[in-house]
C-alpha cells in the first residue's frame, strides 16, 4: 500500500507536535528534521505489512537517532501499525511508547537511545539476508552529529567490506548537534569523499523534497555490491519557522501559545 507522501508528513508533524506537547517532552525539532524522509519510506519504500509487523519478508527499518521516536509512532499511526489512541500515553510513566524509540511497539525493529549503535545492528541486519539469501532490505536513518561515535565507522568499513548492498543509510545532516552546530562541535566534512573512500555509494539530496527523497531511495542499491548513504540535507524544526534551525528546540517542549502557533503553520503551509 503506498501513500500521499505529503499526507504523512503533515501529520507525522501534527501528531508529533500532539505527543510531545502533552508529554512536556523533547526533541521536536530533530522529529521534523526527518519528517519527510520517514513519510517517504513508510509511505512509498518500506516493504511491510501493518497487519503483520513480524511478517518474515519485511524490509527492516532502525532508528539510530531514537531520541527521535515520537516521529516513527507517527507513522506507525498513521500506517496502521498501532492505533492513533495509543499515541496518548507517549512518555508517560509506564507507557510503552518511550521518548527513545522502544521495540516494544509494533512495527520498531529495534530499540536506540544510545548513539552509535543503529547502523552496527542494521549492517548484521544486512548480513544476516545475504547469509540467508532473503531479498528484503535494511534501510538505517542516522543523525549528523551520531557520526561522532567510532562505531559508525567500523560498520561502514565492515558494510562495504562484505557488499552489502541491501543496505541503504540515511543521514539526517541538519548541521546542529546537542548544544550547537556540528561543525562547532566537531567537524565532519568532506562528508561525501569520506563515506565513498569507506566504499559506499554516496548521494546527496534535499531532505525536504519529496519527490527527490523517493526517487533516491527507490533506486537505492545505486551500485551493485556497495550499501548506499543517502546524505539528506534537512533543517531542525522544518515546517515551524520560530523551530527551524534552533538548536534549542533539540530540549524545549511548546508551550500554549506556542503549540497553537506551530499547529497554524503546520495545517496552512504544508
């Protein structure tokens, strides 16, 4: 079943906005930075089934930047995985729907919080279909500033190593980590002669097009015997102009007038 991308990311945004206002919780802005790349894989890519989370055929999807989470119950929402009622108990004690992404829910593979570790699992993930000779893929959504941790860099060597190309990563490059901007922080570039030097195929693209974000990964393994990076360049905050590109709103919750404010923007200008 394939779905109006814009649709879902609208109100991945909305339901987003919802769980994490409620909750007085964190990380809007890093869940609208992949808003659209998350729509475009549960709405267009991902080969899966709502009915049947556990169905042995599925592409696998992880989640390395899980602080992220309440944007993959979105769509999971949204998709039928789980029910849109389900959303209401998002980081409330006890509640299975954890502010880090949990595999307790229908439809996550694998829980993250830690950074660093969801492109490792999605690589043994990849192995494991090739060992195996399934034809489902791994796709692996990862945050710029994740790319500090050392254990990226030894999946990357070990993805190529053994041509996985049945696993395609997405990196999330809206350029602001935890208290500012990455090339602050520490400086990651030249991201793309790095990643092809490791012996990926590396493209690049606007993670806020649509058309372009499936286009790419509906084309990905882009060479045979190489797993593929797609480097998406996105804003923290997209689709809230006081949000975007403010590195705070990687901690702050909305408040009312706030909240009223995003929910305005979201239904009249995407």
């Amino acid at each position: 079943m394939k779905i109006d991308t814009a649709y879902l990311a609208k109100n991945i945004r909305l339901l987003v906005l919802n769980m994490v206002y409620k909750a007085k919780a964190s990380h809007v802005g890093s869940c609208f930075s992949i808003a659209d790349i998350v729509a475009v894989l549960y709405g267009k890519i991902l080969n899966v089934k709502p009915s049947d989370p556990k169905w042995i055929n599925r592409d696998r999807f992880i989640l390395s930047k899980g602080h992220s989470a309440a944007a993959i119950y979105a769509a999971l929402a949204l998709r039928g995985f789980i029910s849109k009622d389900d959303l209401k108990s998002y980081g409330e004690s006890g509640s299975l729907l954890m502010t880090h992404v949990s595999h307790k829910i229908k439809g996550v593979e694998f829980s993250t919080g830690s950074l660093g570790h969801g492109l490792p699992f999605a690589t043994g993930k990849a192995m494991a279909a090739k060992k195996n000779k399934k034809l489902w893929k791994t796709f692996v959504i990862l945050s710029d500033g994740e790319l500090d941790e050392g254990s990226n860099w030894e999946a990357f060597m070990f993805a190529a190593h053994h041509k996985l190309d049945n696993l395609v990563a997405v990196i999330d490059y809206n350029k602001l980590q935890s208290l500012d901007s990455v090339e602050n922080t520490l400086g990651i570039e030249p991201l793309t002669d790095k990643l092809e030097a490791f012996g990926w195929a590396v493209k690049e693209v606007d993670g806020h097009d649509l058309a372009d974000l499936e286009k790419q990964l509906e084309a990905a393994p882009w060479i045979t015997e190489k797993p593929s990076v797609l480097i998406a360049h996105t804003t923290k905050g997209k689709g809230v102009s006081f949000m975007q590109n403010k590195v705070e709103w990687h901690y702050k919750s909305p408040n009312p007038e706030q909240f009223d404010l995003s929910v305005k923007e979201i239904e009249n200008s995407l």
